[in-house]
C-alpha cells in the first residue's frame, strides 16, 4: 500500500463525478494505489443517501487493466443516510458488504473496516460476521476504525481463541496538532500487533494544508469555521509555524510536510488526505518523496510543547 491514502469523503462532495474521476487519474499517475471509502460518504449532501462516494468509485474501476494493483477500502457501521444503518449485528455487516460490493462494481473488497465501536453487539457477532465475509471470498482482510485499545485487544484475542479473522488494520485519526487519537495505548497495541496502520484526519481536517492563517479569511468551506475554532489557538499556530519553517527548508508545502511526518511516525502504513483536483492529488503524492531528518522530525514533534 502506499504511503498516502487517498480519501474517498470528498468524492461526490467536495468534487463532483468527473472532477473525482480526474483526482483518482492523478492520483494513480502519481504512483498512488489505495482508495479510502465509506457506505454513509456522502449521506452529508442534500439528496444524497449515502453509497455515493463507492460508486463513483465503481463507475471510475470499470474496465481499468490495474484494477488488481489497486487497494480498495471501505467501511460499514456508522450512522449515516437513510439507508446505512448504525451499527455492527451480523446482518448490518453482510447486507453492508454485499451493497458496498455492488456499489463498488467488484466481487471482493480489499480492505474492509468495521467504521466505528458497536459496545451494544458483541464482538464475537460481529467478528464472525467478518469471518463469514472473509471465508467467502468477499472480503481479503478486515480492519478496525475508531476503535480504543481495550476493545480492540479483546476483538484481537477472541479471534485468535476461536480461529476468526482479525483485524489487520486500525484507521486513528492523527495529525501534528491531534495526536491523542493514536499515541499511547493504541500505538504501543498495534507495533505489538504487527497492525497496519492509516490515518485519517491526517492534515487536521485542513489546517495542516496551509490554508489557515491569522492574518487571512478563511477558506470558503463548510467546515472553515469548525477548523478554526479547534485549531487556530496558540498551539495550533505554533505548530503550523514549524511546519512552514521545514518546508521552506525543502521547497515543499506545508500539507507535503505534516503528512511526511505522520507516515514517519512508529506503526504508520499511510496516510489518508483526501483532495478535490488533480493538482492536490499531484500536491499531496509529493509528501511520499519528502525525506525529513531527525532533527526536522524532532522540531515538528516538539513544537506543541513549545507553543
């Protein structure tokens, strides 16, 4: 998989059908292999329902000869539209894959993530759920997103005490400013694993992009102003000040920068940033080239202690 994970959330949203076929071309031309879905993306739309994202997805797969070196991930269990229900009973998981596989176009998903905790099902039902997806083809390896490390351990141990699949994968959200979701119990639980991780949230929802500053308006989005309000404070700034500082260094830009530094980071496979033109897909594949030093490493780490 390689080290930056394109995000299919903005696919049908942020870009509409043809602008999100273009994204995925760059993308791929740029050495790109791994596409991130979700059944509710983009329940959030007006008029949509949720599935959207997977079929545009499956629309731009058609008849492509490297369908077979492309890793397609998606999700299933998180509330969304009308038609995706919340939750991980055996029957929300098979009838999940089987509407995602058809969205998709494909008879067997790559990656397929249970989206979010279910305390309410047990996890023996959902994992043999998973295992049933898996037994049959369906599915090549499942994956675990939002998940904390003690519920995580236990889904790990029960299949390996009764012979299921297991997660191989966790999706955290992480970045430069955020970094609780994944540091601590969770990193220590899949180095010692052997799991494979991808971020997501992994420019801090846009504010690792360089497009937030104090002395500019803020960019024309729907979630500008949550950003700034998170993110905008002393220890943000302090944080985006360094990210600038290493890549003037570089030559490079401050989204190439704060996702070099995620995928540098102990346990992480890749990860996930999402664009909506061909020149962010291009953009952000240059983050795979960036060789920061440990001394660069070392600033970036550092810099919330120093805000």
């Amino acid at each position: 998989m390689a080290p930056l994970c394109i995000g299919g959330n903005a696919l049908g949203w942020g870009a509409d059908e043809e602008a999100s076929a273009a994204v995925l071309d760059a993308y791929v031309a740029a050495g790109g292999n791994a596409i991130d879905s979700a059944n509710i993306y983009s329940w959030w739309v007006p008029g949509n329902r949720g599935g959207e994202s997977e079929a545009i997805i499956g629309r731009w797969l058609h008849g492509r000869a490297d369908r077979d070196d492309l890793v397609i991930a998606t999700k299933v269990g998180m509330a969304g539209g009308p038609g995706q229900p919340k939750g991980l009973t055996r029957e929300i998981v098979l009838r999940g894959a089987e509407e995602s596989l058809r969205r998709l176009g494909m008879d067997r998903i790559d990656l397929y993530y249970a989206h979010e905790d279910d305390p309410e099902t047990p996890l023996e039902e959902t994992l043999g759920a998973f295992d049933e997806l898996v037994r049959q083809g369906l599915v090549r390896a499942i994956a675990a997103s939002n998940y904390p490390a003690d519920r995580l351990a236990e889904a790990l141990r029960l299949s390996e005490e009764r012979g299921l699949a297991r997660f191989e994968a966790l999706q955290p959200p992480y970045n430069l400013v955020d970094r609780e979701g994944y540091e601590g119990e969770l990193q220590e639980l899949c180095l010692a694993e052997g799991l494979g991780v991808a971020t997501y949230y992994s420019l801090a929802r846009g504010f690792l992009s360089g497009k937030y500053r104090p002395d500019r308006p803020l960019p024309e989005s729907p979630r500008a102003a949550g950003v700034a309000r998170d993110f905008m404070n002393e220890r943000g700034l302090a944080v985006l000040e360094t990210v600038d500082r290493v890549a003037d260094g570089h030559g490079a830009s401050p989204a190439q920068v704060a996702l070099a530094w995620v995928v540098a980071q102990p346990g992480v496979t890749c990860a996930i940033a999402s664009a909506t033109t061909p020149d962010q897909a291009r953009e952000l594949m240059g983050s795979v080239e960036l060789e920061l030093s440990d001394d660069e490493l070392a600033a970036l780490t550092g810099a919330p202690a120093a805000a």
